[in-house]
C-alpha cells in the first residue's frame, strides 16, 4: 500500500511497513538528525520541516497514513475543544490529514498515558473525531514482548478504517506470538538480542557501538533498575537522565549503560542501520521508535488486505 508518515522520527514504523512490502510515498519530520538517520538508512523522500508548515492539499494521494501524535492539548477541562487547543496543533494536522486525503486506513502509535489522560476522556475524545472523520476506529494496548521484541514496551496502537470499506477489508490486529509463559513461543531475553556483541571498550567495528558515561546506580525506577539478562529488556527510552538527557538501559554487566547499537538492536533495528547525531540525538531517535520487527507485523496486514482487495 501507499504510506504517507506523520512525525516520522528515525523511521522504525516506516521500515518495518516498508519490509512488508509496503511504500513510504512521503515522509515528515522537524528534527535534522532523525530526517539524516531516515535519508541514509531509508529513503531521501522525507521532508525536513515544521509539520506546521505543511499544506496537506499538496500531499501525495495514499492508502494509509501512519504516525503517533503528541497530545500535551488535552487537559481535562478543555476535553470538548480538543481540536482548537493550540498546543493540539500535531494532534489536528494528523486529524486533518485523515479526514482531507480519506485514506483506507491509518495507523497511529502512543504512549501508554494517552489511555488514562482527563480519566480516559481523552481517548474517548479522539474516538469520537476520528469517527467524525470518517472512520471505525480499535485502540489497542500492546506489549512488543509478545511479538517477539526483546523489549516489555507497551504502547497504544490506534488502527483506523474507513467507514465505507466493507467486511473482507477489516484490518486483523495482528496476533500475538511470544508470551511469558511461553506460548506459542517464549519472549526474546536481553541477553538472545545482544548477547553477541563485542566489549565497546575494544577495538571492532560495529557501527554506532559507543555508549553514554552516565553512571550506573540502582534506585528502583526507571534506567535505574538493574538488567536480567534472561528477561527482555526494559523500555528503552527517549529521555531521562536529569539533565535533558536520555537514560540509556544499563548493560546486564552492571559496569556500564547499553551501547546505542545495543539499544537499537533491542528496538529490532537492522546491525547494518546507521544513526546519524550526537550520542544523545541517536539515543532519543531510538527511544522514539516504534520495533521495526512489530510495524513489519502491522505491514504485512496491509498486505494482506491489499491482495484481498485485488481478488
Ligand atoms: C515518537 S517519534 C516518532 C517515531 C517514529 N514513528 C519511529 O518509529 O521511528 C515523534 C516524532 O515527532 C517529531 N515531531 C515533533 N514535533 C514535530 C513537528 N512540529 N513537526 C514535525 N515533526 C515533529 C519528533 O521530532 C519525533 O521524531
């Protein structure tokens, strides 16, 4: 299917859709080290730019428009204006893309908060202009441990379909294929994802396998809790460190924080993919993205329903 993607980051969504067999005809984002990272790794068609400043009639016609939105506007005593509050800016370009170009589908990713936010009014809000829009709407709470990600992230997958679409063309979340308890198979640990690594502190040649000198201390929260190497890992993080830094996952050795390589492959990252920006820049991309190995999942869905629609 055609994608258009939103708030693109470094491209995790875009990849994994794109390795199903999908194609990212245009591409947006405002931070240059992300836009760098996406134009080396997949494609040179994104845009460097403050969405803001984008016309959407000049967009490409599309199948599906992908991209998580953030929501900062939707505090509960303003839960009925959502789509005036200027600080939902990002959250109303995403709803009006959807609505102008009519896609087939769309995708959007979010944080977990969004299903608690103004005690679930939120979400409940952005159901119901989603549905305005034009579209049957599933919120879906997921934990990419459970598709095999060596990562117990959990984040909210909105899936939209247009209303006019019709039963054969339902889009099937995909089912999960790892669990704790081990079926069908067992979650990926830390230590299967990473394990193979040389020591960063010696000579080799694995790109981006550089890591943050932020000390290693356990104190029971986030980034600060120690690593077990048969469990999957943490959520790796975009930010955190106290200084407007990001918190690197320490390294289940106790002695340092994860290499950005490291932290990467635990986001499913490909070894051969390369981050462009300082070492706090490439960590946050990181920390942003959706598993590549999950968004290939939703990508083959679309394939899936793309063949359906062709019988
Ligand atoms: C959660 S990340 C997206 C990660 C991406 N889906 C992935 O899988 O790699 C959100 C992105 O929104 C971008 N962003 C925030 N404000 C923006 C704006 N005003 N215009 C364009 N992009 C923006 C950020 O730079 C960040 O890369």
């Amino acid at each position: 299917m055609q994608i258009i993607s939103l708030f693109s980051g470094a491209g995790g969504l875009d990849l994994g859709l794109i390795q199903a067999g999908n194609t990212v005809v245009w591409a947006n984002d405002i931070d240059k080290d992300a836009v760098a990272t996406y134009k080396e790794n997949i494609s040179e068609h994104i845009v460097c730019d403050d969405i803001k400043n984008i016309d959407i009639s000049t967009l490409p016609d599309c199948d599906v428009v992908v991209g998580g939105f953030p929501c900062q506007g939707f505090s509960q005593a303003n839960m009925l204006r959502t789509l005036d509050d200027d600080r939902n800016q990002l959250y109303k370009f995403f709803y009006n893309t959807i609505k102008i170009k009519q896609p087939k589908y769309f995708i959007a990713e979010n944080v977990k908060g969004i299903l608690s936010l103004g005690k679930g009014e939120a979400i409940k809000r952005i159901i119901s202009d989603f549905e305005a829009a034009g579209f049957i709407t599933s919120v879906n709470l997921v934990n990419m441990a459970n598709y095999g990600v060596p990562q117990t992230r959990q984040r909210v997958i909105i899936i939209g379909q247009r209303k006019n679409l019709g039963d054969k063309m339902k889009f099937h979340f995909p089912v999960p294929t790892h669990s704790r308890s081990g079926e069908p198979k067992p979650w990926v640990s830390i230590e299967d994802a990473i394990g193979h690594f040389p020591d960063p502190d010696k000579e080799n040649n694995v790109l981006n396998h550089i890591y943050s000198a932020y000390k290693v201390s356990y104190r029971n929260f986030t980034g600060h809790r120690e690593t077990d190497p048969t469990k999957p890992s943490p959520t790796i993080l975009a930010r955190g460190n106290g200084k407007g830094g990001v918190c690197a996952i320490p390294h289940y050795n106790g002695k340092r924080r994860l290499t950005i390589r490291e932290s990467a492959s635990i986001q499913t990252f490909p070894e051969t993919f390369h981050f462009n920006g300082t070492m706090g820049s490439c960590y946050r991309q990181i920390g942003n993205a959706v598993p590549v190995k999950f968004a290939r999942l939703l990508g083959e869905e679309l394939i899936r329903l793309e063949k359906e629609e062709n019988i």
